[in-house]
C-alpha cells in the first residue's frame, strides 16, 4: 500500500481568526472523495486517535481533512491543544458554521494548499463527532457542495442543555464554567452563545433544519455514549427517516478514544465507526 502524505495548512475565514488543519491522503494523481472530520466541544484535531483515523482514510482512497474550529481554544502557533480559554468562551454555533464554510471555499482554492488534481470535489462528505454532528448536519442543509453525512455520537439540539434557570443566572452573570476533566482548567461560556443560537433560530435549530436537509446522512452512537444518551440518535432518525442509523454496541463516546492515546492501530470502536462511513460515503457516491 502506498504512503499516505499529510499537509498541514492554516485557513483565513472572514472573521480573521485563522485556523489550523491537516490533509491526509495518497497522492497517486487520481481525483479522491474528501472527507472533513468536525471534532466536538472541548475536542480538538490532533486529540486522541484523531491522526490514526485520518491515516486510516487516506490510505482507503480518501483525502481526509480535519481541522480546529478558529475558537476551539487552540491558536495558529499552538494548536495540539486547548490553551487560549478566552476565544473558547467567545465561540458560537455561527462562528463554526462560517469555520465550514472557509474550509469548504479552501478546498475549491485552485491557489490553495492542496493540489486540485488529486481532489474530487462533486464527492465532498462531512463527518461531525458530538457537538460537531449537530455542525455538519446544518452545514449540509445550507450548502450543496456537501455530498454527505455521517454523524459520529451527534446532539439533536444546540441548547439541550440550558434550562431556564441556569440561563438566567448565566445571562445576569454574563459567563458560566465549565471544567476540562482532562486538564482541570475552567472554561468559560459567555452568554453571547445564547445570543447568537437565539438571534439565528431559523439557521441553528437543528430539530427543523435537519428536515430540510437533502443530502444523505449516517448517524452513528454507541450503545454505551456516557455523554450523549442514544435517545438523541433516534431522535435525529425520526426527523429524517430516510437516514442510515447504527448503534454500535459496547462503544462509548469517544468511540475508545483517549488523549493522548499511545496504541498504534485504531479503537475497535472508532475503525468500525470509519468502516461503517467509508461503505456509506461509497454508495452515496
């Protein structure tokens, strides 16, 4: 099997705060499907398994692109993990849309990092894990570049989480914390999350945009999700019943993963995962 290639490239959205990404694939000069990776809330692209599973797709004929959300708490010169805890608590729903959509633009850069010859841009697919499921799924209902969908332990809903209570006190305080398990540093949430999720109900409510989504879509959950109950799962299949749902069993949110995570070969959980999308992405070609 050929050698897989990563570049590393830095995307310049119009809000001017840049991000960081990375490509893996073979590069054999034959036009392959791409596939971004949207990590979720706390994660980041270089957490865990993430680089093994991009390994794992760009050696199954695939151009696999992750990347960190421009406010995920990560920085163009230090972006292998969570440091700068003020653009994390200035992040939202619309920002990491707009994130999608430079690195969208990027991929159809003639100029850009990645040569357009080894790109088939008609076979663009999104793969979003937890919070970044609920991401691609609106991504994909407002731009048709997207060819596909696969959800990986996705949320069904932006403010599941907010109840009226908390959310007054978070408004009247103007920011809530929340601790990193991983790291113990606290992170702040300002309210300008709510603010936005609320002045673009119509753009974010996931509920109503998945409806409207025409492309196909795979939602994938772990029967064992300690995050995310798979009621959320179902609850996605219900709104759009045309989807293709697994749940796997014995497998938990992060699909086996850990950071750091210092085995050679894939989680059984996050490779069953990437079987079951790569299958997907094949036949919805």
């Amino acid at each position: 099997m050929a050698d897989t290639l990563k570049v590393d490239f830095v995307v310049y959205p119009e809000h001017e705060r840049p991000f960081t990404a990375d490509a893996t694939y073979t590069p054999d000069g034959n036009r392959k499907p791409i596939v971004l990776y949207t990590h979720g809330f706390k994660g980041f692209k270089d957490w865990g398994h993430f680089n093994l599973l991009a390994q794992y797709f760009g050696e199954r004929g695939f151009v696999f692109i992750k990347f960190n959300f421009s406010h995920n708490g990560t920085s163009v010169d230090n972006y292998t993990d969570l440091h700068d805890m003020e653009a994390f608590g200035r992040n939202n729903f619309s920002i990491e849309l707009e994130d999608l959509r430079a690195l969208l633009d990027l991929v159809h850069d003639e100029e850009g990092p990645l040569p357009q010859n080894e790109l088939d841009l008609d076979r663009i697919y999104l793969i979003g894990h937890s919070r970044g499921g609920g991401s691609v799924i609106l991504k994909a209902a407002e731009d048709t570049r997207v060819k596909g969908v696969a959800t990986w332990a996705a949320v069904n809903n932006f403010d599941q989480r907010w109840d009226e209570l908390e959310r007054q006190q978070w408004e009247k305080e103007g920011v809530q914390w929340v601790t990193n398990a991983r790291t113990g540093i606290r992170m702040p949430l300002y309210y300008q999350i709510v603010e936005d999720f609320l002045a673009n109900l119509e753009r974010l409510d996931i509920p109503k945009v998945i409806q409207k989504m025409r492309q196909p879509l795979l939602i994938l959950h772990g029967e064992a999700d300690e995050t995310l109950p798979v009621k959320m799962a179902h609850d996605l299949h219900s709104w759009k019943p045309d989807a293709e749902m697994h749940l796997l069993p014995g497998a938990d949110h992060s699909f086996g993963g850990k950071h750091p995570y210092e085995q050679d070969e894939l989680p059984e959980a996050a490779r069953a995962a990437a079987d079951l999308s790569i299958e997907f992405f094949k036949k919805n070609a």
